[in-house]
C-alpha cells in the first residue's frame, strides 16, 4: 500500500500527522507500511496532486478525507471532528480509510 503525507513547507501538523497515520496503520495490522512525507512546493503542484491543504494523507493517490467542495491549495487543513477541528486527520476516520484500501489492494 502507497501511503504518502503531503505538506506545506514548515506545516506544524507534520509530526502530529505522522504520528497519528503511523498510529492508525499499526493499529489495523499495517506497521510494515510505509509512511512518504512529501512537501508541497506550489500551487501548480498542488493542483496536479489534489492537495487540498497541509497536512493531506494520500492512500494509493487519493485522499480519503476529499470533499468535493474544495479546491487545491497551499493552506492549513482542517480536519471536521464530533468534537470541533483539528490539524491532523481523525484516527477513527484514518483506521477505516486504511482498512478498507487493504481490502481492495488485497483482491
């Protein structure tokens, strides 16, 4: 499984991100995946790549977090949670996003 982070240069969210995406992966039986950090240079490059603010988790080059009423950008990302916004993804949200590309990439 590809799984990458995509941020902005000097994103804050960066480690926690990492943190809770390894966490998430461990957790659902994929610690021998691999985490990419790649660092967003432009907006040409974010809009080639869908990066829809930092960080971004990409699983197999989609973002399981898309909303369709969101453009490309070189911005902080905020993450909806029940219990208000966050800079990093939900791990709840990432778990399920993980499984289910497992079992698609495992047919």
């Amino acid at each position: 499984m590809n799984v990458e982070l995509l941020v902005v240069e000097d994103c804050q969210n960066e480690g926690p991100a990492v943190v809770v995406v390894r966490r998430a992966l461990d957790e659902v039986g994929l610690a021998a995946v691999r985490i990419t950090v790649r660092v967003v240079t432009s907006q040409a490059e974010a809009e080639q790549l869908g990066f829809l603010g930092s960080p971004s988790v990409l699983i197999e080059g989609q973002d399981p977090f898309a909303e369709p009423h969101h453009r490309p950008a070189m911005a902080c990302r905020l993450y909806r949670e029940e219990t208000g916004a966050s800079g990093v993804p939900p791990i709840r949200r990432l778990r399920q996003a993980f499984k289910q590309a497992a079992g698609t990439t495992a047919r």
